[in-house]
C-alpha cells in the first residue's frame, strides 16, 4: 500500500509558534498552486511503483483556506492523475473557524471521511496569545457541524506547555476534548522554533517556557485521563478510540512509501527521500514547466536502520527485532539487543512475548534519550 499528502501553504494568519512551511498569499496563488499540485501528481505518479493508494492527506498550513471550488479542483484533479479507486481514509485538516455547515456538507461529496482540527487548548486567553483565530466554543460547534454532516471520524490536535497554561487549565483542556469525544487526539509538547514570533517573545522576556517538570506531569494527566476514558495510545502523541488510528501517519511509522505533493512536502519509496521546495513561486514555476521541484537524498545502510528503531519505539507496537533482523542483518540485531539490555534493565524498555521491543510507561517520558541510546553508533 502507499500514502499520498498534499501540502496546502495557505493561512489566514500565522500561529505565533508555527514554523511549518505557510504563506498569507491565497488570493495571489491558490489557483495556479492548485494547478501546479494536480501537474506535479501526474508527473511523478510512476514513483509509487504501482502499490494501491489507500490514504490521501490534505495538510498544511490551513487547506480548510482553500474556496470549495478550489478544493473540488484539485480533488477531482488528483483522481484524475492518480488511481484513487481503493483509498480507504481521506483527511482534510481544519482551522474550527472554517469548519461551517456550508465546508462541512462539500466533504462527503469528495469521498473526505476524516477531519483532523487544530484546536491546541479550550482556553480562548490561551489561544489569543498563540494567534489562534478561533474560540474555545467554536472548537465545540465545529465538531457538532462534522457530525451532522455524517463525518465520522474527528481528530484534533491539543498543544501542552504552551506560556501561562498551568496544569488545571490543561487538566481542563483534556477534559473538555474527551467529553467531545472526537475518534481520535493528538497532543505534543511546545517547541519554541528559532525565528517564530513565539520564540522571539521568551527571547524578549515577554513569555515565560513552563518548566520541564510541569510539562511531564501535563503528559501524564494526558495519558492517565485518555486511557481511563477509552482512547488508546498507540504512539507517543496519538490517542485513538479502538479503530479509528491515523491509517496515513501510521504508515509513516511503519515504513510504507508515500508521495508528497506541493511545495515543501516530502516523499519516501522505501530507499530515496525526496523534499520539494520551500517556495511558493519556484515551486509553481517548475512544475508549470514540466520539471520536478524536488531534491533526492538516497538514505544510508545507517540512516535507515536509526529510522526504523526511532519511528518503532514510538508507536504501541515498538521494535520487531525479528525484522530488523531481516533487514539489516546479525550485526545490527546484535548491537540493538545489546544496547537494549541496558534499557530494559533501567526500566524504560520491555520486550513483549512476540519479541516486539516496547517503550514502558517511564520509557515514554524519557523517550528522547532512550532513543538516542539505540540509534546506531558502531
């Protein structure tokens, strides 16, 4: 099987902590940009190498930007390019401001099944702060919308550690977003990315980072509270209802290839990594003219195998020694069973009966390192 993402760079307004690739510029290049995503689909379809097409993203910046007949377009368009007969999950991510009746009646017609929303906190002094544009209440309304249009299946996102949220807010937060009971949540720490607005203002002393300490027991709270009201968590920062795990990002962490279309979107086939330009005007205008807008790293023995244990220790499912075995061979097992033990011994890695390697609970909280610990260093 293989994924396809599309990047979709339009916003209305930049988040203060956002450093993803984003322009303002909608009205000057949304439908050129369109035009040039369905090209580059029809142009580089051959590297998927015939594997079935069974989930499609639409990421971004803000694609619930994008005007319907836009974003009928560039659906239509793609289908066109690409065999899409067998998809099985179609997502579209969301600003809850956009998400009205009107957008949410268009997504069913489109074969859309899923909508993951950037709701990041219930509190609205929160979201002022951080430059969200919409409110605690229309985060409600927004799901209740998806809902009566019979979308299904609802995912949102919620950011802890962001400035001035201590721990009851975030407690509150948690509690607001499973009583919604959206199929699906992810959560991640704050990062303060050099260059941001968001990062310009602890530079300044204007915000204040929650301290380390505070921002584990806000994990904590997040997982003790999901977990008892049923969600489970099948990777460090997603928590789904049974059923309902993220299929496309899934198949990240599991190695499956994906092409990635628009301007700063990223492919994988199993061996090459390609990224394509982080500029809206070159991006259109090489593709217009029939050259890919892509630069290709072909990864090393190394890079592939520190890829496989990251991306397994952060899901449920861990590290299949048995495959990495296969794959990389005696000497690579040896190391990573080796370097495991240390791990296991601390208490931070178990080994399951199928002799799957697993974060424990604590292992989770010190995921970084013990990661680290693992990647490949012979």
């Amino acid at each position: 099987m293989a994924g396809v993402y599309v990047h979709i760079p339009f916003c209305a307004s930049r988040c203060s902590y956002c450093d993803f690739f984003s322009t303002l510029r909608l009205a000057d290049f949304s439908e050129s940009y369109v035009e040039a995503v369905i090209a580059e689909a029809m142009m580089r379809r051959g590297e998927l190498r015939g594997e079935a097409i069974k989930t499609l993203y639409l990421g971004g910046g803000t694609p619930s930007q994008l005007p319907l007949l836009l974003l009928s377009r560039l659906v239509y368009g793609l289908k066109e390019a690409l065999d899409l007969s067998g998809l099985e999950e179609f997502t579209i991510e969301a600003n809850p401001d956009d998400v009205t009746p009107q957008w949410c009646a268009a997504l069913r017609p489109l074969g859309v099944n899923r909508v993951s929303m950037g709701v990041q906190s219930f509190e609205d002094d929160i979201l002022r702060l951080i430059g969200r544009r919409h409110t605690a209440s229309q985060a409600v309304e927004a799901v209740g919308n998806l809902r009566e249009a019979g979308i299904d299946n609802i995912s949102i996102d919620l950011i802890y550690g962001l400035p001035r949220q201590t721990v009851p807010l975030w407690t509150e937060s948690v509690e607001q977003a499973i009583a919604l009971r959206p199929q699906h949540i992810s959560a991640y720490g704050l990062t303060y990315e050099e260059g941001t607005p968001l990062w310009r203002q602890r530079e300044r002393g204007e915000v204040a980072e929650v301290p380390e300490e505070q921002c584990l027991e806000m994990y904590r709270i997040l997982a003790d509270e999901l977990c008892k009201a049923g969600y489970e968590h099948y990777e460090i920062s997603n928590f789904a209802l049974p059923g309902f795990y993220s299929r496309h990002n899934s198949s990240y962490w599991d190695g499956t290839p994906y092409l990635g279309l628009g301007a700063a979107a990223h492919s994988y086939d199993g061996t090459v990594r390609r990224a394509n330009v982080c500029d809206l005007k070159q991006y259109i205008s090489a593709v217009s003219s029939g050259r890919m807008a892509c630069v290709e790293e072909e990864m090393t023995w190394q890079e592939r195998y520190d890829e496989q244990v990251m991306l397994g220790l952060r899901t449920a499912r861990g590290v299949d020694a048995g495959r990495l075995r296969q794959t990389f061979g005696d000497a690579a097992w040896q190391y990573f069973t080796r370097e495991a033990q240390h791990c296991i011994e601390a208490g931070s890695l178990r080994v399951t009966e199928d002799g799957r390697y697993v974060l424990t609970r604590e292992g989770i909280m010190l995921s970084d390192s013990v990661i680290r610990d693992l990647m490949w260093d012979a």
